[in-house]
C-alpha cells in the first residue's frame, strides 16, 4: 500500500531564517505531488506541483521554492523566511502519470511558526 | 465561475438535522470534481471523485450530486452527527490542467449534541 511521510512536524522558525520541509511517498511510482498552505484563517492554497522528476509548476509568487530531485521525494524551501510564511503546510499526492481524475492522499502536515 | 466557491463558510446544526452544501467551480476543461473532509488535527481525506455530469455518490449518511454543465456540486449530510463536524473542501480537477488540483475555501460543519 502507499504511504506518504512529511517531516518535521512542527518548527518554530525565526523571520530571515531558511526552511526545509520534506515529503516522500512509498509504494507508487511517477504520482503528482503537491505542497499546499493553509495560513490562518485562510483556506487550503495550492503552492506548487510537479508531474515528475524536476518539473515543478508554480502557483503564487513568492520567497517560497520547490524542488523534486527523485521521483518520489518534493521538498519546500525558502532562503529567508517571511512572517507570512507561518501556517499550516501540507504535502500530497496522487494517482499516476497520465491518471487524470483520481483524489489526492495527505501527508501529517508540518505547522510552521515564524517569529 | 472563475475560482472555486463553496457556501456557506460555516454552519452550526443540531445533531440530527440534515444539511447541505454548495460547491461552484469553472464548467471549462472539466475532468473530475472531488470533495473531502478535514477534521481538526488530521489531514483531508476523500469522500468522493465524482466525473460524470449527473454523477450522485453516497457514503452512509453523507451524499452529493454533480453537475458538470453548470458547475456546480451539492454535498448533503443526512441526520448530522457531532462527528460530521470538520471542514468540507471541494476540489475541481480541469481548469489549468488536470494535474492541478485547487481547493475551494471549504464548508466549516459544527454539529451540537
């Protein structure tokens, strides 16, 4: 069966300071992935996606980058963290290559504070 | 329809009423409608794919219908119970390509005992 892993859970960053946030996925190969925000009070953003290894589509502008250097494996980053960048950060995936219609599975999500 | 909108952005029901809610979403390049529920401290999960214009799909008390040429996708809670309570979230497969996937603001549910 497949599962997904983000890592860390939580983390209390301060402003100016870099981020790293992690995802990976078991048992299936080529999914899309997504990284989504929610900031409070906000609804669930989409941030970026990718359809395979190093192709990454980019949905808001801003200081935040993502990277996808094995096939199951998409990383968040950011150089200097922003206040704004604070919520609630969640990594997903779905289906297959070319698979056009099937939901998306979650990660744990990563709560990240930025003072 | 440009984005996606979901109504209304909160609802408070007794336990027991039935509820319903709306999803709007662009009718364009329309490929699959899903909708998922996210309790406080978990991650969303599916409740339904739906595809096909016409398409109802039930799940025990929960149901929703999808119309494709309009845009538009009804979730109803049947006999609500304190743990539907989460957060409803519709997502439209289509617009901007179909790997993309773009969630409405979502229905907050709170059902009172």
């Amino acid at each position: 069966s497949q599962t997904i892993h983000q890592w860390p859970a939580t983390l209390v960053q301060p402003v100016g300071s870099p981020l790293s946030l992690e995802c990976t996925v078991e048992g299936t190969s080529n999914p899309n992935l997504y990284w989504y925000r929610q900031a409070a009070g906000r609804g669930l953003q989409l941030l970026f996606y990718s359809v395979g290894i190093g192709q990454i589509s980019s949905e808001v502008p801003q200081n935040l980058s993502a990277s996808r250097p094995q096939d199951r494996q998409f990383i968040l980053s950011s150089k200097k963290l922003l206040l704004s960048d604070s919520g609630f950060y969640l990594c997903a995936w779905s289906g297959l290559a070319g698979e056009a219609t099937g939901e998306l599975f979650f990660g744990e999500g990563s709560r990240l504070t930025v003072l | 329809i440009l984005n996606v909108e979901q109504s209304p952005q909160s609802l408070h029901v007794q336990e027991g009423d039935s509820t319903n809610f709306t999803c709007s979403f662009p009718s364009s390049n329309f490929y699959a409608l899903h909708w998922y529920r996210w309790e406080t401290a978990k991650s969303p999960e599916a409740l339904f794919v739906m595809t096909l214009n016409g398409d109802e799909k039930k799940k025990g008390r929960i149901s929703a219908t999808l119309n494709t040429k309009e845009g538009y996708s009804y979730l109803y809670i049947k006999g609500s119970q304190p743990e539907d309570s989460a957060t409803y979230l519709c997502a439209p497969r289509g617009s901007g390509g179909y790997q993309k996937v773009t969630f409405g603001t979502g229905t907050k549910l709170q059902v009172i005992p």
